[in-house]
C-alpha cells in the first residue's frame, strides 16, 4: 500500500528512519462497491466518479482541487494484483478479523 502515514509525518518526526519499502504499483484513493449495491447504483457511482476528470463546474473543481488529483481512472482486478499479493503475505484471508 502507498505509506501515506510515512510520507505525512516523516518531517514530524526526523529521528525516524524508513525500513524496508515495497516499490510495487498499488491504486491510490480506490472505491470499491459492495456486491450487494444493486448494479445501477453502482454504475451512476461509477459514471459520476468518472466524469470529473472532464468536469470544469466549480464543484468539480473544487473535488479536484482538494483531493489533488486530475481525475478518477476505472480500475480492474488486474490493477490489484500486487496489493492482493502482499495482503496474501501478510496472511490477509477473506475471513481476516481486522478488528484485532
């Protein structure tokens, strides 16, 4: 996963040192969709996220500007193979109890 948490309090805390990085591709700021969301609602989510990046509205815009980005891209599970393989080496299973 991209260390957002690293790049936001390195210079907070200069004593510390990075060890170890993963310098895979891994999608930044994904919006996954429940499979029980019924197809077209997740297709007008889909459809909306993706015209921003054409979207020269003020609201547009203003998403644009405070989320840094120029746009949203749609992704395939192709665009996940090396983040799925490192939750599958850190023994991350679907049945993964994440609260502990």
């Amino acid at each position: 996963m991209k260390n957002r948490a690293w790049d936001k309090m390195k210079d907070k805390y200069p004593n510390l040192m990075l060890v170890g990085q993963d310098k895979g591709e891994n999608p930044d700021n994904t919006l996954i969709v429940s499979k029980q969301v019924s197809s077209a609602l997740a297709e007008k989510v889909r459809a909306a996220l993706l015209a921003v990046k054409e979207d020269a509205s003020p609201e547009a815009e203003a998403v644009k500007n405070s989320m840094a980005i120029q746009g949203f891209l749609k992704t395939t599970s192709t665009d996940f193979e090396h983040t799925l393989s490192l939750l599958k080496q850190a023994g991350v299973t679907k049945s993964f109890n994440f609260a502990h």
